[in-house]
C-alpha cells in the first residue's frame, strides 16, 4: 500500500445533536411530528455550522418509532457525502446490523425535502419501504443556492415502482422557511467549484 493513503472514513453526528439524543422522544406517533423533528434540526444543523440544512429520520412505519437521527454533517466531517439521508441510513442500518432495511423491518425516511442525486440512489438502495418528504420542486435550490443534482422528471414513480411509498408536502412552508433562513445568512454553500444549481436545457 502506498504510504500515506487513508483507509477509513468516519460520518459521526456533531457533538450538538449527540448531546440532544437522550431528550428526543422515543415515539413520533404522525407524519407532522416526524417532520416537525426534521425542521427543527434541520434548523439548528446549519446555524451550529457543521453542515447544511438538512436533516432525516428513520421511524417504524407503523408505531413511529424513532430509529436513527441523522444531520448534513459535510463541513463538520470534510466529507462531501455526509448528507443528513446517507448518515440517517447509516446509522439506522448499523444500529439493526444489516445493510438492508427492508428485510425484517418496515421503515420510513423522513426528511425535509426530496433527496438530491445522490441521496435519491441512496434512499433507493437502502432497504426502507416508505419516503416522506417535506415538499419538492424548485424553491429549495431557488432560496438556498445549492446543486440537487439531475434528479428524474419522475422520480416518485421510480420509487414508488420499487416498492417504497411516498408521500409528499408535509409541513412544506416550514421546510421553505428554513431554507429562507439559510439562502438569506451568509453560511457556505457547498457546491462543488462554487457553482449554483445547473438550469436543464430546453427540449
């Protein structure tokens, strides 16, 4: 091995939300508790500086029960993957021991905004049966500034025709707020080369 490569990489929630773990409820029993949860981590992740505004869960579908937390921690970590779906997965599947959330549970990923490119592949590969996002569309990257990727014109269908459910536009205008908050500070955004997102061309 040549000297000086590195061998592991390490996505750990930043010391603010470990410190909070033991207060979250144990139960979010509806959707809007579940994304209520998200906002207002979601919130206090970019105000704290380690990363974006962005945050996930992981629940039972049925009972609400909070399986894993995770943040956008990319500036904390230097780690351009660490979105908050990716550590929420993560966490989520190291917790149960398997890299396949589907197989003896049914989980859902809750998080506030539809999953970018690369969360999209990773939400689709995860295991979980159910998606619930706090809106889609434009205004995230319009208020925020931030690259989401060439994500599919159908990309509810694509889930949706492998078996996880989505449900979408829970708690939206928070969602919106957030992102408002963020766009209007003066926080990096983290494209890569510094760029904004990529207007598709026409036709």
């Amino acid at each position: 091995m040549a000297d000086g490569l590195a061998t592991s990489v390490t996505l750990t929630l930043p010391s603010w939300l470990v410190a909070e773990l033991p207060a979250l409820p144990d139960v979010l029993a509806t959707p809007e508790d579940q994304m209520a949860l998200v906002h207002r981590l979601a919130d206090r992740n970019w105000r704290e500086g380690g990363g974006g505004p962005f945050a996930a869960i992981v629940v039972e579908a049925s009972t609400g029960r909070l399986v894993s937390v995770g943040v956008n921690v990319v500036l904390g970590t230097g780690i351009s993957a660490g979105h908050a779906e990716v550590v929420a997965l993560a966490l989520a599947q190291q917790r149960l021991g398997s890299w396949d959330l589907g197989a003896d549970h049914d989980l859902a990923l809750v998080v506030n905004w539809r999953p970018c490119v690369q969360c999209y592949g990773a939400t689709l590969w995860s295991g979980v049966k159910h998606l619930v996002v706090a809106g889609e569309g434009p205004e995230l990257e319009q208020l925020t500034r931030f690259d989401e990727g060439p994500v599919v014109a159908d990309w509810a269908a694509q889930f949706e025709a492998r078996g996880i459910a989505v449900t979408t536009d829970v708690l939206r205008d928070q969602a919106l707020a957030v992102y408002r908050a963020y766009g209007e500070s003066t926080s990096t955004v983290y494209n890569a080369r510094g760029s904004g997102p990529i207007e598709a061309p026409l036709g």
